[in-house]
C-alpha cells in the first residue's frame, strides 16, 4: 500500500447542497480571491460514468460552504483521475491526469463557476502515464512520465494504481504481480502547458544495475541547474521495482548526472517507494518522503557525491502527499489515522510539534495548502467505511492544526464533508473517487 488512486483519493465530494441558481454575489465570486473555492479531480468509483473536475464553495463565511458549485465532466469514463499540479497556477490553467489511461487535461479555471476544458494530450516525446507537473519560472511544466515505449499487456493502464488498501485490493493481485512484465523506463519531460515538447530526458541510467526506475515527482532547483525526481511505480502489480532511487537532472538540458539509492533505515524498508521531492529553505537540500513513511534529508544536490540521510521514521506505511510550509513539514500518516507537523528549522534533526487525529475509520492521503498558508486540505478518501474530505485550520507559526468545524454535510455531527453517494451537477449520482484538489489563488 503505497501509493494512490481507488482508495487515497484526495477530494471532495459534498453533496450538492443545492444546485443553487447564481445569487447576486456569485457573479463577482468569477474572480475568486485565494482561497475561495476547492478543485476536485474524481471519477465514478464503478468507473462507469465521465470522470470530472468538482468546484466546491471555500469561502468559510459563505452560506454554502462546503457545498458543491459546479463539475464538468471529460466525457471518458475510468481513466483513474489521479496527480494535479500540488498548487493552483496563477494563471488558472490546471494540469490534471488520468493515469491508468495516460492522459492529461488542462482546465481553465479562471472562472471557477464556469470551468473549461482547453485541451487534453496523451503521451509525449516517447514516454507515456504522466505523474506530477510543475511549473517553471519561464512558463514552462517538468513532467514526469513513468513509461516509455508503448503499453503493453500488464501495464499501468490495466491494474489498480498503488494506494489501495488492502481489504479492496484485487483477489487476482498475486497472479498479476507474477505475470506482469515490467515496462520500459520513462524520464522527464520540459512541456508548454498544452503538451508541446521543449526537451526531454531519459530516467534510464546505464550505471546502475537496477532498470526499474519510474520517474515519480520532481523539483526544480534552477539556482543550481538540477532537477531531482524520485522513482515509484504507480502500478503495484511492479513488485521488482522498490524504488529506492533518487535521481539527480541537469535543469537546462534534462540530462541525467546520477542516481543514488536511499539507504534503509532500522526497521529495513523505510526508503523504498520514493515520493515527494521538497526544496528546503536553504535553498540546495532535499527532503524526500517515502511511501514507506521515511523522511530523508538530501545534500550535495549539485555536487558529485549527493547524499541522503533518515531523519524521520512514521508509523506504519502508505504514507501520503505532504506539504512543506516555511519551518513546517505536514505528513499525513494513514496508519496513525492522522496528519503529523513536524518543525524541520534544524533539518537533521526535525521534530514533532503537533498532530491532529482523524479517527479510526480516517485514511488521510493528499494534503494542499491554500494561498494563505493558513488552510489545509486534506483527504480521507478511498476508503469505503469513511471517504471524507477536511479543511484544516494551520497556524503558521506555531505549526499548530484543528479541524475546521464549519466544513461539514449539512446536519452532520463531525467535521468534513463525505463523498459517498451524492448527487453531482453534471448529472452523475453515486460515490466519487477523487484525488488531486487544490485550493483557487
């Protein structure tokens, strides 16, 4: 249980508490103010129906708050609605994929009560099953593709993609692991927003002997021309690929200078299933977190001898997408059923300041940070006894975090807001799974 999709979903799905005509104020709401609105990129759970984007009501003094605005729908149906951009562009263009398919859409989303397809696009420069976007000072994306070559029987685009309990895995799990082939390595590729190629690079390193290397996330460094990408096959049928590797990117020109693996740590597995690459404040070292709840402090980025360090150990494994704020690192921990804050000033040496319990039935996966660093989203999803989606108050200062009480189902008794069986505007009824959400800038 690494990774994502039917079950660590991370978004949102209230019910439509009203599919309200536009009130006076929605007009002016067009141009939304940070933070006002929630993105929410989900599918039908029986895959049936489009899979769509969800516009939910972020406005905390808003008298439909929590509530669903609007969803468009793509029109294709199962594609495993999976990574958005970690943050929305100031542009209001959003990146969105749908891994198992290996397609991408960008939503316009300027005007969040009217949002747009503009276009979408499939595999690129030769490599396929995009994973992550980021944005780059000169306008353009870094993309990770997972693949290269073209699909074949056993790929990504057949199976559950990594995160699934394991209660809802496929009972045919095992057989699949033992006849999947594993496929090609993919690289990194320099795009415009609309999918046309700037420059790419493979992932593939002739002087390592592992070849199951997966380009998973990345962060740009252009102060010190490097990118750095970790390696986890989304398709968990990929049992060979541990993904204990971090890869080092010359930013100009996507050519590959290294790759190390991560050492383990006392329990033996904590740096396997590489994830999320974050620039701390020095502005040259690396915290990668790892699906196997590992925290590793990287340095040297730009030298020839980088070096990766265990400095945090989680509990449990599944450890989902963290966000890094100023002083602050904030780890959801499905295993722990909560959301962990650590103060990471001394990055050798982090420690935990506060943590904010879910509850026992609570799977949190996906966590955003809206514009003001004081909101968090955070999802629960995936998870059929619960499936719910919170905003969390975070004092930047202090690192402390609480529920916000008023995001919640009309009647309910506990904060957030469930996803399961609900009415959608685009005309869709029945449980939601969705993954990336971003809060509107």
């Amino acid at each position: 249980m690494r990774r994502i999709l039917p079950a660590v979903a991370c978004v949102i799905v209230l019910a439509c508490r009203g599919d309200r005509a536009p009130s006076a104020d929605s007009a002016a709401a067009q141009a939304a103010a940070p933070g006002e609105y929630l993105f929410v990129w989900a599918a039908d759970s029986a895959g049936a129906s489009s899979d769509f984007l969800a516009v939910i009501d972020a406005r905390p003094t808003s008298a439909t708050y929590g509530a669903v605005v609007t969803s468009i729908p793509t029109g294709e149906a199962g594609t495993h609605p999976h990574h958005t951009e970690a943050e929305m562009p100031a542009s209001g263009h959003l990146l969105a994929n749908g891994f198992g398919a290996g397609k991408t859409w960008l939503f316009d989303l300027s005007s969040p009560r009217a949002p747009k397809i503009m276009t979408s696009f499939g595999a690129l420069a030769g490599y396929r099953h995009p994973h992550s976007f980021v944005r780059l000072a000169n306008g353009n994306v870094l993309t990770t593709f997972q693949y290269g070559g073209s699909d074949t029987p056993g790929e990504a685009n057949t199976h559950a993609m990594h995160g699934t309990p394991a209660d809802a895995a496929a009972p045919d799990a095992a057989a699949k692991a033992a006849a999947f082939v594993p496929p090609v390595s993919g690289g990194l590729v320099e795009m415009d927003e609309r999918g046309t190629v700037i420059r790419s690079g493979s992932a593939q390193d002739t002087t390592i002997r592992d070849r199951l290397i997966y380009p998973y996330n990345v962060v740009p460094i252009p102060g010190l021309d490097r990118a750095v990408s970790t390696t986890t096959d989304m398709n968990p049928a990929n049992v060979k690929a541990t993904a204990e590797w971090v890869q080092f990117w010359r930013l100009s020109d996507l050519s590959l200078q290294r790759s190390i693996a991560l050492p383990p740590g006392p329990r033996g597995n904590e740096h396997r299933f590489t994830g999320d690459p974050h620039l701390l404040a020095d502005g040259k070292s690396v915290y990668i977190h790892t699906f196997n709840c590992g925290l590793y402090l990287v340095r040297g980025v730009d030298g020839n001898q980088p070096t990766a360090k265990l400095v945090k150990t989680f509990t449990g494994t599944d450890c989902g997408v963290p966000v890094r704020s100023g002083k602050f690192w904030l780890q959801p921990v499905p295993a722990a059923h909560a959301l962990v804050v650590l103060d990471i000033t001394d990055p050798e040496r982090p420690r935990e300041v506060s943590s904010l319990a879910l509850g026992d039935d609570e799977y949190p996966h996906w966590a955003a940070i809206d514009p003001t660093g004081r909101r968090v989203v955070l999802n629960s999803g995936g998870n059929p006894k619960s499936n719910r989606l919170y905003v969390i108050d975070f004092d930047p200062a202090t690192g402390a975090v609480a529920f916000d009480e008023k995001f919640r189902d009309a009647g309910a008794t506990r904060a957030g807001v469930s996803f399961n069986g609900k009415s959608w505007p685009h005309g869709f009824a029945g449980t939601a799974m969705p993954h990336g959400t971003v809060f509107s800038r």
